[in-house]
C-alpha cells in the first residue's frame, strides 16, 4: 500500500514505534500528541488511526475508539484492527456486534492476536468459539504455559472440570511459578486423601523466596476438604496476611461511600417510566452466600436467562454522570463526588441504557438475572432506573458469610476480605446499607436466607419464584443439570445437587474466627454466643 504523506521525509513506522512506547508507559497525554502529528503527516497509514482507537479507548472514549478503527479499517484489512473493533463493540456493551465480529475474523495461528481473539471471545460469552482458538494455539505451540492455563479457564466455565484440571497440570509442569494455576486446579474438584496435591504444594511454598498467598489458599482449601481444620486455617490466615501486605486499603473509606449512598438516595415515591425490553432480577448480597446458586435456580426456569455477574449497571450509571459533570463543567475528583452526582441522574435513560447493553440472550428472554453481588450498593439507583425490577437479596449467617469471604481467593477483587475485623466492619456497613434499602423501598427486596434454601428447597424457591412473578416449574430443582456456563467462583460448585456440607462449615473455626466474631457482635449483628444472626 502507498501512504501518502504531507512531509515526504517523515517517518511514520519510527513516530508509530515512539506512540506505541508512549503507551505502554502509561504516558496517554505523550502518547496523544505523538499520534496526533502521525495522523496529520501521513492520513493514509493505517497503523496510525488504529493507535489513535487504542488511546480513545485507553481515556474511556468507546465511540471515538470505534470510528477511529472503523478509519483504520477502510485503509486496508489488518487483523490487529478487526480485534481493536471487536474491543471497542465490547466496551460500548454491543455484544452481540462484538461476537460477530470476533467469530469472523476466524481461527488465528499467531499466538498474541490468536490469544486477544480468545480473550475477547470468553468476554462476549463465546466459550466454545474461544476454548477452539485455544486448542488451535496450543496445537502451534504446546509449551505456552500461559495458553494451557487459559483454556483450563474456559473449560472450567463451561463444566469440563477434567479437562480443565489436565491442561492445568501441563501449566504447572510447564511453570511451576504460576501460582494462580495452583489455586484454580485445588478449586476445581473436592480433593480426596487418595487425590489430592497436598505435598507438592507444601514443597513448592518451602522453595518460594517471595510471598505466595494463592498457594496457601489452595493448600487451606486441600486441608479442609481432608477434614484437617487446623491445618486449613493456619494455611488460610498465613495467605490472607501476605495478601493483605501487598495491597492499600482503608476500610473506612467503603465505610463513609456507602454512607453517602444511604445519604443520597432516601425513599422515591415520584412515579417513574418503566423502559422497554425484558424484565430483570437482580440477585445481590455479599459474595459467597449463594447468589450463584440463585441465579442457577432461576435459569433452570423456562422463562428466565441467567445472565451471570453483569458489570453493565454501575459503568453506565459511573459514565453517564462523569459526562454529565464534564457538560456542567465540573470533574468528578472522589467517589463520594461520584455518588452525590448519580442522585441527578436521568433515571429512565439510565435504565433504558442498562437494557440496550445485555447480551442477546438476556435481551431476548422474558426475564434475566444480573447476579453482581455489588449491586446492592446501587438498590437505589437500580428501582428508580428500572422500576420493573425484581430485587433478591441472598443472605446467610454472618460467621458463615465471612469464613466463605475469608477463605476464597479473589485476588484483585474485594480488598476487604484478607483481614478479619476488616471483613467485620465491612459486613456492618453492608448490613445497614441494605436495612436502609430495606426501609425506603418496603415490598420490593426479596430476602432469601441460603440457610433456608438447603434446609427447605422447595418451600424457599417457591416464594422466590412468586417474588419473580415466575410460576412454578420442577426443573428449577435440578439446576445441577444446567449445562450453561458459570464464570464465577462457584463454577465448580454449581455442577452439584444441594447438599448442606458448607452450612455450618465457619463453626469448626470458631475460635480462630474470633476477631471477625467480636466485631460482629459489637456491631449488635449476633446473638448471643455467635449461635444465630440478630
């Protein structure tokens, strides 16, 4: 292809090389510059509308980012631009557009594009499609450690635990240094004492010379499926402090953010819009109560589509008020900021936003279920938005909801899980943000207590079917059949009938759980003794 340029002498590979080093650094106002003059020299090279789309979607510009590629695109057919639109369709929530355009780009052979395909295919919830790019990759190149630990991903979502736990065991013959690899292949099944990886774990942590808080993890969860609760625990507190060094965090400030949001957004008796489009259930709470499990009830229903952890609510909702105070000339500078601004919302366009991004079968069913447990911040938000909406608010004992909390590796997420009075003040603030909720929005939360759902099934999903509006339908029960996939931490669990063995799991711990105990019950929020919640 002949580029054009206004200055015969420049040099766009060399300027494309200075804005791609630009951006990598994270160096975007450099890097804006650069691309700016690249783009005004030579208009007809390719590479340099596409960089310009990376640095529009880097600053969070998903319509500008989509132009700019669409630019790059007409200059000629380059597979790094058809994957930079297929990010561009996903972050502006056009899933079924981005799928689309992902499975058309076909089968790729070269590792780094042929693994952007994969990624973007597992986040347009095309796992099959992605777990086929994987194999292809891995057929080009079977020693990619990281290639085999990310098909062992999707499998997992989509059930095949045993292939998932092989490729895992090629990741870590191939990288023993993965530790995330360990703690997904310890999480994938119940570990036996005549299979189980108890040894090898211990004499990889004795070799480690750097913190290893997912190792730890896996090693607790091994000991605890061997019924060694000591040995679990101690274990499990040695992973949560490492964990707990390495990352900032001041619960206080989660504390004060759901303050304000109580503060913000009181009882709304003003009449409001119902939007178009199938009606949602949002299925919120803390994580590790069993929304998971909910959700799964729900899709097993004829008439509902589990739609999984949906991030789409809170990042329209942060969008639309961060442009709405950039047009009233004001920048949000806080989330406390942020929060004030969302009470000033156009609501019903919020909502109507929030429906125009599902996936296409959530947007094709009668009803969906948006299972982010974090929603509960949003409760506000969500029934002035969507006023249609089914709230289910999934609880447990609060012992009980802070050993499953403590005990998951979440790595990024959830900062407030890797201390134990942390995690207490945490579950203070949410249990007064939702008795908040509870008070300004009377009838429409839907409590359902996971101890409840495994003592009494039947009787427990037939009032939450009613909250739902769903009649009832015995395949509900068997949602261990589901064959849709989970992405969530319980996509092994979920592949199971009910079974009671985690109810009162946190009671052989009593005694180490004592920091998030006390705080519990200086928070009024126990009885007496830790035996039930108030």
């Amino acid at each position: 292809m002949t580029v054009t340029m206004a200055n015969p002498d420049f040099n766009p590979a060399g300027v494309a090389h200075l804005v791609r080093t630009a951006l990598e650094k994270g160096d975007l106002a450099g890097a804006v510059d650069l691309c700016r003059t690249l783009n005004q020299q030579a208009p007809e090279y390719a590479p340099g509308w596409l960089l310009a789309s990376e640095i529009a979607l880097a600053l969070g510009n998903g319509d500008n980012a989509l132009a700019l590629a669409q630019r790059a695109a007409r200059l000629g057919p380059d597979t790094r631009i058809g994957l930079q639109m297929v990010r561009c369709l996903r972050q502006l929530s056009r899933y079924q557009e981005g799928r689309e355009a992902a499975l058309a780009i076909g089968t790729l052979d070269q590792r780094g594009p042929g693994s952007d395909r994969a990624w973007l295919l597992t986040e347009l919830g095309c796992y099959e499609a992605a777990a086929g790019q994987y194999r292809h990759l891995l057929s080009l190149y079977p020693e990619d450690a990281g290639l085999h630990y990310s098909l062992a991903t999707v499998l997992r979502y989509l059930g095949e635990l045993d292939g998932a736990e092989q490729a895992l065991d090629t990741a870590i013959a191939l990288d023993p240094e993965d530790d995330d690899a360990w703690y997904l292949r310890s999480s994938l099944r119940r570990q036996s004492e005549a299979r189980h990886h108890i040894d090898t774990l211990q004499l990889t942590i004795a070799k480690r010379d750097r913190p290893c808080p997912a190792l730890h993890y896996a090693l607790a969860k091994e000991w605890e499926d061997l019924g060694c609760h000591d040995a679990a625990f101690e274990s499990l507190a040695t992973g949560a402090a490492q964990r707990r060094a390495q990352i900032p965090y001041q619960v206080e400030q989660d504390l004060e953010i759901m303050a304000a949001i109580a503060e913000q957004f009181g009882p709304d008796t003003q009449p409001r819009p119902t939007p178009s489009g199938p009606v949602p259930i949002f299925v919120l709470g803390l994580p590790r109560t069993g929304s998971t499990l909910v959700e799964r009830i729900l899709d097993a229903h004829p008439g509902c589509h589990g739609a999984g952890e949906l991030n789409d609510f809170a990042q329209l909702m942060s969008r639309q008020a961060r442009q709405q105070a950039r047009q009233q000339g004001r920048a949000l500078r806080s989330t406390k900021a942020l929060v004030a601004q969302s009470a000033q919302l156009d609501f019903a366009a919020l909502g109507q936003a929030y429906l125009a991004s599902l996936p296409p079968e959530a947007a094709a069913a009668p009803m969906f279920v948006d299972k982010m447990p974090l929603n509960f911040l949003y409760v506000g938000l969500i029934l002035r938005a969507l006023p249609q909406a089914r709230i289910v608010h999934v609880r447990r004992h609060p012992v009980a909801t802070g050993y499953a909390i403590y005990k998951q590796w979440f790595d990024r997420a959830y900062p407030f899980s890797y201390d134990l009075t942390e995690l207490g003040r945490y579950y203070q603030g949410y249990h007064e943000l939702m008795a908040h909720w509870a008070r300004c929005h009377p009838g429409r939360i839907h409590h359902l207590d996971y101890e409840a759902l495994v003592d009494e099934p039947q009787e427990t999903v037939r009032a939450l079917l009613g909250h739902c509006g769903l009649p009832w339908d015995e395949q509900v029960l068997a949602f261990n059949r589901n064959p849709s996939a989970s992405t969530t931490a319980s996509a092994a669990q979920v592949r199971q009938p009910l079974y009671r063995d985690a109810r009162d799991l946190w009671r052989h711990y009593e005694g180490q759980l004592a920091p998030l105990i006390q705080t519990l019950e200086k928070a009024g929020l126990l009885g007496q003794g830790a035996t039930k919640p108030v």
